[in-house]
C-alpha cells in the first residue's frame, strides 16, 4: 500500500479516525434504502462485508449487508481510482468485516442473484450456514449434498454471530413490536407504565421456584413476579398500570419452554364487578373463541388422566390443545388454536387469588392458550387483608415476611385483577418456533448462563 500512489482510497481506518476524531462530512446511505432514484448517484454505505470474491486481479466482488439489506459492491482496476493493489485488499477482506463503501449506485439491468465465496479465515459458524433451514438442509441431502448443520448449542455459545441471520433478526424485531403494540395499546387505554424491583426480601408468590442470593448479609431473592409490588400500587391510586420486564425462576424442568428468565408483560387494573374485565382487556381485537370448562372428562376421555383441583401439565395443555383444535368427539365445534379456561383449581393458584364466590375449590381466574401452550395467566386478586392473611397462611407462607405487602391494604384497596403475557412465549408460538430458546438473544435455563460479558472464572 505504501507503494500505491492510490492507497489513500482504501485501506484500514486508524484507530485514531474511529475515536469521534471529527463528524460525518458525507452522508451515509441505508443500504435498504437503495433505490432506483439514485441511479448513477455516489453513495457511501456501511456494513458487513457477507460475501468476498476475486476475479483475476483486476476485479473483486462483495456482498455488503446491513440489518438484512444487501448490495453487491464492484471493484475494478481503473486508473487514477482504483489500482490492482486495492483490487488485492478487497479479495483479501475477511468474511464479516464491518467496511465502509463509497461508489456510483448502478441499477443493472438484471436482478443480482448473489457470488460465490472465497475460503478465508472463519469465525466459528458463518452466518450463511446458520441461514439455512432444516426444510433447505433435507431438500440439498435429497440430491447428495451434504451442508452444514449448526446445532443450538453451537448457536447461543456464538450468539454475536447467529443473530446475524435473516431469519433471527425477524425473530428479535418481531418481538421488539409486540413488546411496542402492547404498551402502545395500554398507555392508549390510560394505563401507566411503572418499573418494580427485582431485587427482594423474601418470596414474591412463595414456593420452591426462587433464585435465593446474599445480599450484603441479607437474605434476598431474584424476582419471580412484580405482582406484590403492582398490587400495593394499586393501593396508592394506579388503579391502571402495566410493566414490561425481566421475571426469574429457579425452574428445574429442561425443555422446550421453560427458562430461568423471561421477559414478563404484567398489567394490574381495578375491576369494577367482574374479573372478566381484565380478561376483555387481554384479549384486544384477537379473540377467536372461548372455552368455559376444564374438559376434565374429554381429557380423561383421550386417555389423559388429571385431577379435578389440581394443575394441567404439560401434557394435558397439549392434549387440551389437540383436542380444541381438531373439534372435541362429534361436536366439532371449536376447530381453533386459541382458547381460554377459566376458573381454574385454587389449589393450583398462587395465594393472591381470589376463590369463587360460588365454589371456593375454584378461583376466579382464567388462563389463554395457544396451540396447547399457555401465553397467559389472569385472576382477581384478594384485596380485603383479613382474608389476606388467611389466604397467605393457607398456603404455608409466614406472614411477617410479606408484611408490607399485606399491610399495604388496610389503608383501602379496590378490588382489581390483573394478567400476565410471556413475550419468549407468544413469539416462539407466533414464529412456529420448536424451541424457547430461539426467541432469547442470551437465554437463561437450568443448565445455560453463559455466554456473559465476565469470564466466570474471574
């Protein structure tokens, strides 16, 4: 380069040019904003370089990519612009480089199919081989071709590199807009966004599921739910109010669904008369069909045995799906994936539930299911603190631990209810994803808590 009379055209930035030394002197162009009107205009562009191929020594090809756009870029010997020396630095960039490109935009005259690409150094898996999909995979082995399969495993370890790919950065942006729709739809209703601690004394609903940790000498957990804290301010006049957030179990089961931490989209509102108003409130403009019973007998039926007061397993919520779905014995009457049940046992309810006014083996509750799988969890809550404390002490928990909380209500509290959405959840269900994990840029499981940005050793 230092022999090139042209090298001030190409090259690798200094450090020194990357460190705010000055401001933008030339616009930079979106490369997904590459259009026919700027036809034969220059433009500069920023992005990854996907895809490096060299021809002779007097041309080279890339495939640059931004947030999914891609161009292909030509470099071709001219003189007084571009010399061979440059032509050889692009056929040599690595796979992935983020790289500047300033060039006259050319619309050709037939659509860019793509290059062919050239060996060079490789981070752990390209982005191109994590592209493919499994329907892509069997139809190439179908014909003698054996591509690269990138197990999970290998994808969360180089998670920087995975989430490069088409199909998760659908995946990661489809999420970002539910999480948008959802406050957007809330604060339109006269909701207020509020942000709880999720780092706390005692349990926030009791039991077995709790991510204990010292703090300075304290005992002190990892949240499992913002309910204690949303429904003490709805005692200090928030009688509508919603967080999006991180919640944590220490969940014990390894499967396709369970996590150690989600993203949890709570609401807590007062309800006039009915619980059934937070469920209207859940449902928005998408509901298709409701189920009012347990169908304990169609599942015992389908040789699904469950107990009457007890909790569905994952089992059962598949099954309950199945049969939803494909229309129940002869009746054929529902033929849909989304269903709620409602009154749910109270022994499977946490303690801040309240019982049914006519059954108190039941809760005035209700839960939302997708293709067998649950995305949301509602109930009314108990508000009277008398019947509090015998709630609490009726599940085995010890009041003075939760005092606060309890005490919160003998100052007037409204009746209220709230619901729970799973954001990992209905993605995954909504993309037709086989596994959780796909919808979480860093998942947190039973046996996953790397990659993090500590060495754990350290």
């Amino acid at each position: 380069m230092d022999n090139d009379p042209l090298f001030a055209n190409y090259g690798d930035i200094p450090l020194a040019e990357l460190q705010s030394k000055s401001e933008v002197d030339f616009p930079y162009t979106e490369v997904g904003s590459l259009m026919e009107h700027l036809n034969d205009e220059v433009v500069l562009v920023r992005g990854r370089a996907q895809t490096i191929r060299g021809v002779g020594k007097k041309m080279a090809f890339v495939v640059v990519r931004e947030r999914g756009f891609t161009v292909q870029a030509v470099v071709s010997e001219q003189a007084g612009l571009v010399s061979p020396q440059m032509v050889k630095y692009v056929a040599s960039l690595n796979r992935e480089s983020i790289i500047d490109v300033e060039g006259i935009l050319t619309v050709p005259s037939d659509p860019i199919k793509g290059a062919s690409q050239k060996s060079c150094p490789e981070p752990p898996h390209q982005p191109r081989h994590a592209a493919r999909s499994e329907a892509d995979i069997k139809k190439d082995q179908e014909y003698g071709d054996q591509l690269v399969r990138v197990n999970q495993d290998t994808r969360l370890n180089h998670r920087i590199i995975d989430i490069r790919t088409p199909a998760n950065q659908g995946i990661f942006r489809i999420q970002s807009q539910v999480g948008n729709i959802f406050r957007q739809f809330l604060l339109s209703e006269g909701f207020a966004e509020i942000h709880m601690p999720k780092l706390i004394a005692g349990s926030s609903e009791g039991g077995s599921a709790v991510l204990e940790l010292d703090y300075k000498g304290q005992p002190a957990c990892l949240d499992q739910s913002p309910q204690l804290h949303k429904q003490m301010v709805t005692c200090g006049d928030f009688v509508r109010a919603f967080e999006i957030g991180p919640a944590f179990r220490a969940e014990d089961s390894y499967t396709h669904r369970h996590l150690c931490k989600f993203t949890s989209l709570d609401i807590e509102m007062e309800i006039k008369k009915h619980y059934s108003e937070a469920r209207k409130g859940v449902l928005f403009f998408y509901v298709m069909d409701v189920v009012d019973r347990l169908f304990v007998e169609r599942l015992k039926d389908a040789g699904v045995e469950i107990d009457p007061l007890g909790d569905l397993n994952t089992e059962s919520e598949r099954k309950l799906g199945q049969l939803v779905l494909e229309g129940i014995a002869s009746e054929n009457r529902y033929g849909t994936e989304f269903y709620i049940l409602h009154r749910s046992p109270l022994a499977a309810r946490p303690f801040y539930n309240t019982p049914c006014y006519d059954n108190p083996a039941y809760s005035s509750s209700f839960d939302v299911f997708i293709q067998g799988e649950e995305i949301i969890s509602g109930a009314q809550h108990v508000h009277v603190p008398e019947f509090l404390i015998e709630r609490v002490q009726s599940c085995g928990i010890d009041v003075n631990t939760i005092s606060t909380y309890v005490d919160s209500f003998r100052y007037g509290a409204p009746p209220h209810g709230r619901f729970r959405v799973g954001l990992e959840r209905v993605v995954m269900l909504f993309c037709g994803l086989d596994n959780i994990r796909k919808t979480l840029l860093y998942p947190r499981d039973l046996l996953r808590i790397a990659p993090s940005g500590a060495d754990r050793n350290s």
